[in-house]
C-alpha cells in the first residue's frame, strides 16, 4: 500500500471517527438514553465538573492501557502502531463528541415521537460512520478494539464478549446513577434501540460505501488482461436444495474433464482456518436462524477478514480457498456464494449459473435421491432454501437468485440435466475457444 494510500485511508477513518462523535451526540441528544459506549461518560459529565467527551477521552485512555495489560510483549511491539494509533483517534473522537454537544445546544426534542425521530437520526448517522470506518480498514476505535483483544485473550466469541463488555457499561452507569443522581440516566430504550440497530444499518450501508474505492485504491491500477495468457475457466454453480445443481457440476466435470469442488473443499478450508471439519461441514452454508442473536453477536465494526467470529472466519478461509484454486485450474464450484467470491475475475474466465425448480420436483428429487423421509421432505427443502438466503444475503448484500447476479438460469423442472450440463458445456467450449482464439492471434 502506497504512502497516498494509507494517507487517504486514514482521512476515511478520522472522517468516521467524527461522524461516529457526532452521531453519539445526537442520540444523546434524543433523552432517551446513550450508547452503552458512552453511558458512563455521560453519567459522569452530569454531576461532576468534566464534560461527556473528557470523560470519553479518559475512559478510552483507560482501555488502552488496559489492552496492553492483556497482550504479551511481543504482541505489544507487533501491534505497538495500531496502539500508538488510538491516541490521536481517541483525543478526536472526545474532543469533536464535546463540538458536537455545543452546536446541538439548540436540540431539545420534547415530544415522545420527535425524541424517538432523533434517536433514529443519531443511529442513522453512526450507521453510516461506521460502514466507513470498515470501508478505510487501517483502524478501530479503542472500545471495539478492547473487545477484540478480550475475546482473544478469554478464547470466546467476539460477539459474546462484546454482549458482556456492553452489559457491564450499563451497569456501571447504572449503579453510577443510582449513587450519585436522582434517578438512572443514560440508560433507557434508546440504548436497546441503538445496540440493535446500529449494527443491521451499518451493514446496511457498507455497499455503498464502494463510492470511495476509486479514490482510495490509487496505487492499486486495475488488473489488464495479458492477450498473451490464457485463463482457466471456472463454472460456478448456485442451487436450490433439491434441484440436481450437484448431480449437474458432477456432468459437467465429466465432460468437461475439469476438475469438480463440492464437499472437497472441507479437507481444503480446515486447512487454511484450522477449524475443524466438522465444524465447517455444519456451519459453512448457513447463518443463525435466529435475527436477533446474529444482530447482537456479529461484528460489525470489523472488515470481515478481520473479525473474530467463526463464522466469518470460515467464509474468508472458504473465499481464499476458491480464489486460489479458480486462479490455477479450470474446474466446478458448487454453492458457497463462489459466484459472488469471484465476480472481480475477468468475465471471459467464469460462468454463473443458478439452478432452481419447483417444490413439488425438488422434493421427489430430495426423496428419490438423498434418501430423506416424503414426511419431512417439504420442510426440510424450504428450511434449506432460507438458510442459503440467508448466508448469501449475509455475506454479499445481494439477492440469492436473482438473475442478473448470474449467466444462465436453469429450471431443472422443465429441462433434464443432461440437457443443462449440454448447454452449459458448449458455453464453455464456446468461452474456451475465444480464449484460444485471442492468444494465437497475439502470438
């Protein structure tokens, strides 16, 4: 990474960390309660002399030295510029917290409605500085910082940490306010609200955060096709459960004489996560069913190779493995959102295809095939469904299915797979020889 780079990816970063400072001050603002980030600053500021951004400045100090208590020294002197880094961020973030407080003066919403219009404001706003601070990738604020740093420490999930580290904030202030004020302030359903829905805006926003990739990526010049080399050509299949899209790559494969990449990557992904097989067999298609769970526990203030949960572990291992393998050799890629893995390899290299049909099909498949009870089959293709929506909604921020994320549609209802894998195979072939054709021709 160049110097003009990292300098413009920093001034993304301090630009979210200000808008993160003023977002806290709006939600403040809404007198319906803080972030549990900034609870305990804001208690303080209210029976002692110090303001709400000192005290953050002070907490946030107190973190730091905190994280090097937990790190070993080696590990100090690896990461001593992410933790030189948090001072300038920290003094920023504080300072601009108490600006903001002093420009919003004006800002004293007395209506219920108006008070909950403000707080949404406010997490609109933080939303959106977060989905930068993810989009500069040099830096975290010191509070989420702490929480990585605890987590690898304790060995617990990030989110479950981060669970235990906000609670505690809470009740610091909590107990903050119950021995020095009238009653609890700073603590109210807007601190629930914003710990809720912060996290869903921000990953809400991160896509559009693209805006900024030109600018940032300057010492990075796009990647030309060499028309002296020739690239290997990978079909990428995505499939609803019971619709023959891994009976259609094992055609291919065949009569291609490519190779074929279904449950071969396991093997392939614990060894590049050393997370175990088991593990990843269960967990690599799928997302807790459970929103509110995955709104509490995920990450989202980390870009995702950097995140500590295992489930982004497992897709970023998942995402190296294809990569490497679809840059050496020609093959088929079943499911595990391959097609959206490597929709920045040249288009003349890849081939998209959705394989879909209808229920009543899916499940004589299901039945016929993967030997599964006519009792249960129904629900088991539905429950399947909705977890690869949900794991390819979740990792890509695009529609599962929808057509224009793909090259070819196949209903398998209506055409039999020998007919498919016929028609993709001389797509392929046809892909294959434009390929041939340009390299002779510079030759």
């Amino acid at each position: 990474m160049s110097r003009k780079e990292l300098f413009r990816r920093y001034t993304l970063f301090f630009c979210s960390v200000l808008v993160n400072a003023f977002s806290i001050a709006v939600i403040t603002k809404a007198l319906l309660g803080t972030s549990p980030i900034s609870s305990v600053p804001y208690v303080l500021s209210l029976f002692t002399p110090f303001t709400m951004g000192q005290y953050t400045i002070i907490m946030n100090f107190g973190f730091i030295l905190l994280e090097m208590l937990l790190m070993k020294r080696k590990e100090i002197h690896e990461k001593r510029y992410e933790l030189i880094s948090q001072v300038p961020v920290t003094l920023c973030f504080g300072a601009f917290i108490d600006v903001s407080m002093y420009f919003l003066e004006w800002l004293e919403p007395t209506a219920y409605l108006a008070k909950i219009f403000t707080l949404l404001v406010g997490c609109f706003i933080l939303g959106l500085g977060i989905s930068w601070e993810v989009k500069a990738n040099v830096a975290m604020v010191t509070g989420e910082y702490l929480v990585q740093i605890i987590s690898k420490f304790v060995r617990k999930e990030f989110g479950f940490v981060k669970v235990f580290f906000d609670t505690t904030l809470v009740l610091i202030a909590c107990t903050l306010s119950l021995c020095f004020l009238p009653s609890i302030e700073g603590v109210r359903e807007g601190t629930v609200i914003a710990a809720l829905i912060v996290g869903p805006i921000s990953h809400f926003l991160y896509p559009y955060a693209r805006i900024f990739d030109k600018w940032l990526s300057v010492s990075q010049e796009k990647e030309t096709v060499q028309p002296h080399k020739t690239y290997p050509l990978v079909i990428t299949i995505a499939r609803e459960y019971g619709s023959g899209g891994r009976l259609l790559g094992q055609l291919l494969a065949q009569e291609l004489g490519i190779k074929f990449y279904d449950k071969e990557l396991i093997s392939l992904v614990a060894q590049e996560s050393r997370l175990p097989e088991q593990y990843i067999a269960e967990n690599e298609q799928r997302v807790s069913s459970n929103y509110l769970l995955n709104i509490i526990l995920q990450d989202y203030e980390a870009p995702i190779e950097r995140s500590l949960s295992s489930a982004d572990a497992l897709f970023v291992s998942q995402s190296r493995v294809i990569r490497k393998i679809a840059t050496n050799e020609s093959c088929v890629i079943i499911g595990r959102c391959a097609d959206y893995i490597l929709n920045d390899f040249p288009t003349s290299s890849l081939i998209k295809v959705f394989c879909y049909t209808n229920l009543e099909d899916a499940c004589s498949r299901c039945i016929k095939e993967y030997h599964i009870a006519s009792d249960n089959v129904r629900e088991e293709v539905i429950q399947t469904n909705r977890r690869r929506i949900g794991h390819y909604q979740h990792y890509t921020n695009k529609k599962w299915g929808d057509p224009h994320n793909y090259d070819l549609m196949v209903n398998t209802g209506s055409l039999s797979l020998e007919s498919a894998c016929a028609l993709i195979a001389q797509l392929y072939k046809e892909k294959a020889a434009r390929q041939e054709k340009a390299y002779s021709n510079d030759k």
